[in-house]
C-alpha cells in the first residue's frame, strides 16, 4: 500500500513537473519575443541583477555573507559573441561558493548546461601593480539567441568597515535590479542614495521580531552610455552607499561608522605606530638633502622632489597593505612604494629634518563624488598624500605624480577634501583647484611670406597639469619618433606643415615651463585671389571642436582649467599693402574667457589670443551656453587678414 501511494505520488509529481517544464519554457519563448520587441537596438538584457547582504552577529562578531545571482538573455545572433562574464572578489571578500550555467530552450523544454570553463585570474584594474583582488572569468557554453546565461555567487566580508556600494545600472539595459540587506534587531545601518532624482528606485522596509529586512529595486533600468570626456559613472548613476553604524553583543554596543570622527578613528588605527623608531639611513639623506636650505619651505621642498626622484612610485594593494603605509625606512631601502608609502617617507624626512608640520592625509581623487559629510565611510577615499602646513597655507604632496610642480596639487585631487592625521585630531582641507595661468599653454610665432608660402619660428612655453600631461606623453621618445611627437605638438595650419627644426629646454626642472623652439613652413594655406592673399592668423583653434551633442548625458570634465595665449606676428612682403584687419573679438561669460586682438604697426600685424577656461566641469545646464560659445570662437577663427598686391 505504501509503495502504491508512493508511485501515484510520483507519477503526479513527474507529470505536474513536466506540465511545470513545459509551461516554463513557454513563458520564457514568450519573454524572448516580448523582450526583443522592447528592446529592438540591444543584442542581450540583464533580465534580473540582485544582491543580498545577511548581517548577523555570531560569537560577539559581526558575520557579513554577500549573494548575488545574474541572469541574462542573448537577444540576436551578435549577442552571442559575449560569452564572458566575471566576478571579483579578494582576502577582505572572501568566495564561498558560485554556480554557472547556460539555459537553452530545447524542444519546448529548458535545459541548464553547466559552465565547465572558469578561470580564475589576478586582477590588473587601473595603475596597481599587485593586489589581493581575483577575478573569476566565466565562460558561457552553446548561447544562441534566446539562451540566457546565469551565475550566482556567495562571499563573506571579513571587515565589516568596507562593505560595497551598489550600483543599479550597467551598460546593458536591466530589467530587474535589487539590493536586499537583512540585518539583525541588533546591527544599525546607515544609507545613502545617489542619483535619483526622479524617485525610480523602490524601498521597502520589513520589520521582524528578530532582525529588519531593507529593500531598493529599479525596473526597467536604463543603460549608461560611454561618452567622451565623461567623469566617473558615480556621477551620473544611481547607486547606493551603505554601512553599518555599530551593533550590541551581550550588551556591549560597539561602534564601526556613520559619522567623519568613526571614519576617522578606524583610519588612524593604521598609522599610529607608523615610524615610530628611528633609520638612521634616512635620517641622514634627510638632513644632507635639507643642510644647505635656509626656510623651512625650502626643505619640504627638497624632499618632495627627492622622493619624485628616487623613488618609484609602484602600486600595491594586497589586504590591508592597501590601507596600511609601509615603514619610510622599508621604503627608502626597496626604492619603490604606492601613494601610502610615498606619503610616509615624506612626512618621515620631513620630522628627521625637525618640520613637524607635514602630516599623512587621506584623500578621494576626483573618480568621487563625495565630500566626508555626505559619505564618511572608506568610499570616500582612494588615495593617501602628505599635506604641508605653511602658516595658513597647506601645500599637497603627492610624490606619486613625478612631473607635477611643488605647489600644485596632483590634478586628480583638485576641489577634493583631504583628511589630515594629526594624533586624536583630524582636519580636513580643501583642495583648491588650480588656477588656469598655471596651465598655461603660450605659443608665440613670426612669420614671413615667400611666393606665397609661410615661413616662421616660433617658441612653445607648456606650464602646469599640461606640462606634466605632454612629457608623460614624450617619454623617452627619441629620434625620429621624438620628432614626429614634437611636430604634433606645434602644427599649425594644415597638413602641409613642415617642421624644419626644433630644440627643447627645461626638461629636468620641474618650476620651469617646458619650452620648444622651432623653425617651420606651411604650404597651400594662403589663399590668393586675383591681387590679393587671405591669411588666416589664428593657427591654433583650441575648443573649434568642442561642441557638446544635444543628447548627451554625462557631464563634461576638463580634468583641469586651461589658459591658452597666442601671438602670431606676420611681417608684411614690400609688393604688399594690408587692405584689412579684422576687429578684435572678446567673450566673457561664466565658461570662458576669450579675447582676439589685431593690430597694423609699420610692415608688421599682430594677432594675439587668450582663451581661459572658468569652469572644470560642465554640468548640462551649461551645455547651451558652451555651443554658444563655441559656435563665437568658430566664428572668431574663420577671421583672415587681407593683404593687397601694390
């Protein structure tokens, strides 16, 4: 009897569970049809991307487990091409467990077909070096269109303080995107939301007896674009930071973050018996680099650029040695270290020099978009720098950019906050962002015209960001190749530019501007009218180009303000009158700064031209007003001077 109830059991299970089968797969041809028609630009939809935190507290400890499950579908035939998708996770992420598979519709019936390839690789992201973070490369068997690719994956956090965000947008559209916490009655969280301004994402909150249960999901999320000069997505994509605030076992509250002081207390538990005992190696560099300098100033100075130019700045990030700065004397001894042990042997050398006032600073590069009283939690911060107290002046250090001037901060840090290390105490200070007459680009050119062709010398003078920004990019270049870069960076007119020769000064010397002299002519750009020649002046059209699409997205960031300033002086032939000179021209509104001017004296005309950038990123309101702008300076540069025969 047993066994007769135990195959009727069975038999309706089997067959309700090929009705199941059968059903499922029809709903799942049914999305396919509905999905491509809603998306008809797309090859694949992320159809679900959700993430779940359990935050329970287990043997007087925080437990912290993370799963996350992807599901997406191949639309088109090109869609196949993109069998791969990755996770991450490292020594503070731990990977419990994952699963991988492609599901087919075959026959009516959906078929899971196990990932078997899984490669698990090092990660290389941005300038580190080394790091602990590895990555798993998945790759997806027999997609087609229709087929959907799957894989979930479970991690625990083994330090509470450095939880993710959570980013509800991908380059693919995505159908469903959540984020679930679940923490016991006795954990607090924080929270914070960015980039909603319309109020698309969903939250819901789930009290229970024993813990509470935090809900955010956005459907039908759009897909963020890539567009030229776009800072990072943390700007324009909603996300969600959150942290925990503190938790109580057996009646013991202890506290973790949610506020600048929390943040702070955690981050000095890295640097408080920093170089506390005395290398008497470094303490004599110190003080024979330092002997000589009569100011205080002046030996910050001399150990900034010892450190820019004997140590190798290489970046590691393995465990905690991406928080933690090695010792300056470790540092000093390898001849290399990452922006952590940059900053602890300047403010090492700066103590054996007897300057007390150059302290750690923690630091978030412009890639964030948040000041310390919106965020006070490890997402704030990327980056470690010495900062110089001067009187009431800071002057930021950061040795990691070897070209960079003192006195200027690294153009990643500009309009950042910095948190200063200086025992119990923090300050923070703002850094400024850099004047555009630092970054100055000045050109100035004499030019003489031969059976119609321009011949001329000119001198080239690149200051600030942009003087670092061009020897990075001549590097080592030599010969033919260095000569190609430098004809680059002086052309003027059209292609029939011929750099005949050049020579370069101030290399080395970083509080100079890198200068080129150089000789040049330019045929075919004169253009000659029955007894009279129209030349074009302004040679160098800086933002011709520029004008922002009107569906675009993403702010504008120059990374850093700009100062061009132009003179090109045309010596006029004796067979020649100058029959006109166009009006001078000037812009002044609060994106830019621009002025053209003209003037006759004797056989020679002078055009100059200044251009000065006020703002270092445009957001959209300012779209309309830069094309205006750009649609003058076009308008500005189309002007020629007319010369007539006699």
């Amino acid at each position: 009897m047993t066994q007769t109830i135990w195959w009727t059991l069975s038999n309706k299970a089997i067959l309700s569970g090929a009705a199941l089968l059968s059903s499922v797969a029809l709903f799942a041809q049914n999305n396919f049809e509905t999905y491509k028609k809603q998306y008809p630009d797309y090859n694949e939809l992320i159809v679900n991307n959700a993430t779940s935190y359990s935050i329970s507290i287990v043997d007087k400890k925080l437990k912290v487990i993370q799963d996350n499950q992807y599901e997406s579908m191949i639309l088109s035939d090109n869609g196949i091409q993109n069998n791969k998708e990755s996770f991450s996770y490292s020594d503070f992420v731990r990977l419990l467990s994952y699963d991988a598979y492609t599901v087919v519709t075959n026959g009516g019936k959906e078929k899971k077909i196990k990932v078997t390839q899984a490669l698990e690789k090092q990660s290389r992201g941005g300038s580190v070096f080394h790091d602990d973070v590895k990555t798993k490369q998945l790759s997806f068997p027999n997609l087609e269109a229709g087929a959907k690719k799957v894989y979930e994956y479970s991690t625990e956090f083994t330090d509470p303080n450095l939880l993710h965000k959570f980013i509800f947008g991908e380059v693919l559209p995505v159908k469903n995107s959540s984020l679930e916490i679940k923490v016991d009655k006795n954990v607090n969280i924080g929270f914070k939301l960015f980039n909603d301004p319309n109020h698309l994402i969903a939250f819901n909150k789930i009290e229970k007896k024993d813990y509470t249960i935090y809900q955010w999901t956005l459907t039908d999320g759009k897909p963020f674009k890539f567009e030229g000069n776009a800072p990072s997505i943390l700007y324009s994509v909603p996300h969600l930071i959150f942290y925990i605030e503190d938790y109580t076992a057996d009646k013991n509250k202890v506290t973790l973050l949610g506020d600048i002081q929390r943040m702070y207390t955690y981050y000095s538990s890295f640097v408080e018996n920093l170089n506390t005992k005395e290398d008497a190696a470094l303490k004599e560099i110190s003080q024979n680099i330092t002997a000589n300098k009569t100011s205080e100033e002046e030996k910050v100075k001399a150990i900034f650029y010892w450190v820019k130019d004997n140590i190798k700045y290489i970046a590691f990030e393995n465990g905690y040695e991406g928080f933690i700065p090695r010792e300056a004397a470790l540092v000093n001894e390898r001849k290399f270290g990452d922006c952590k042990d940059m900053a602890s042997i300047i403010s090492a050398m700066a103590k054996y020099a007897g300057i007390s006032n150059v302290y750690l600073a923690w630091i978030g590069t412009r890639n964030i978009p948040y000041s310390f009283s919106e965020v006070a939690t490890p997402s704030t911060t990327d980056h470690m720098i010495a900062v110089y107290k001067k009187g009431s002046e800071y002057i930021f250090l950061d040795a990691t950019d070897q070209e960079t001037a003192y006195g200027l901060p690294s153009a990643f840090i500009q309009d950042k906050e910095a948190l200063l290390y200086n025992g119990s105490q923090y300050q923070i200070v703002k850094v400024p962002i850099t004047a555009p007459a630092k970054n100055q680009i000045k050109d100035e050119a004499v030019i003489n015209i031969q059976n119609e062709k321009i011949t001329g010398s000119g001198w080239l003078q690149i200051s600030g960001y942009n003087r670092t920004n061009t020897l990075g990019q001549l590097g080592d270049a030599a010969n033919k190749t260095r000569f190609e870069m430098i004809k680059s960076l002086v052309l003027k007119g059209n292609n029939k530019f011929t750099l005949n020769d050049y020579c370069e000064t101030n290399l080395k010397d970083r509080d100079k501007p890198y200068e080129v002299g150089y000789d040049f002519n330019i045929e075919n750009y004169i253009v000659k009218v029955d007894k009279e020649l129209y030349l074009n002046l302004t040679f160098d059209k800086y933002y011709e180009k520029s004008n922002l699409e009107k569906d675009r997205e993403a702010n504008f960031d120059f990374d850093f303000l700009n100062q061009f300033v132009s003179s090109v002086s045309c010596i006029i032939p004796n067979a020649y009158t100058v029959k006109y000179v166009p009006k001078n021209f000037e812009i002044d509104n609060e994106l830019l700064k621009a002025q053209f001017t003209y003037q006759l004296q004797g056989n020679t005309v002078t055009m100059k031209a200044t251009l000065e950038t006020k703002k270092i990123m445009l957001e959209k309101k300012d779209f309309a007003l830069w094309n205006e702008t750009v649609k003058k300076l076009k308008s500005a540069y189309g002007e020629t001077i007319i010369l007539q025969e006699k």
